[in-house]
C-alpha cells in the first residue's frame, strides 16, 4: 500500500470516529475540510459544478468538468456516510456538498456563534 493511500486512510477515519450529530459540527467540518484538503478535494465545498460541456469542448474542458463531477459525488457519499442516521435521511436528496454545508452551518449557526466565543 503506497503511503498516499495509507495517509488518505487515515485521514478519513478522523471523520469515521465520531459522525456529525449536530453537537460537534464545528468539529466535524473543521475534520472534512482537512480530509478533503489533504485529498485535493476541498474546492467542491466552494465551486460550483459548472454547466456540463458542450460536445465540441476542448478534451481538457470535458477531462476538467468530469473530474469536478466525481469529486462532487464522492464528496457527498463522504459527508453522508459521517453523518448520523437522522441527519442522513435528510441530507441523502441533497446532490451537492456546498448546497449541504450552507444547509448546515445555518441549521448549527447558534452553537458555532457560542463555541467561537467561549
């Protein structure tokens, strides 16, 4: 096993430990950025998927917008699977990580405003 993958790895179960419930998400998302920074992956929390290509793209274009797309999907598969049950059941329609993170930050706006300043 290369020592990218072992490091990815172990990252990621940073977040396994303990699944977003509310309580710890100040926590949680400072643990996701980290994971997905070290994955290369953080951008999906701020860019948005642009409109799909056209057919007549330029290859780089189309390589460009595929990429994101994955990054997207594999990005929201994470934050579900380290989410509890009740707040997967309402987040697993939500198709994109950063329509799920401004869900989030205004659902715990008022514990994270508490926490910054204790």
């Amino acid at each position: 096993m290369s020592s990218l993958n072992h490091n990815t790895f172990s990252l990621r179960s940073v977040l396994e430990k303990e699944k977003l419930n509310g309580s710890n998400f100040l926590e949680w998302y400072r643990n996701l950025r980290i994971v997905l920074r070290q994955e290369k992956r953080d951008y999906v929390l701020e860019k948005v998927l642009p409109e799909k290509y056209r057919s007549n793209a330029p290859q780089s274009d189309k390589n460009a917008w595929d990429k994101h797309s994955n990054d997207v999907v594999d990005v929201t598969c994470l934050m579900l699977a380290t989410m509890n049950s009740d707040l997967q059941k309402q987040y697993e329609n939500v198709a994109s990580p950063i329509e799920m993170i401004t869900s989030l930050k205004a659902m715990f706006q008022e514990q994270a405003r508490t926490e910054r300043y204790l």
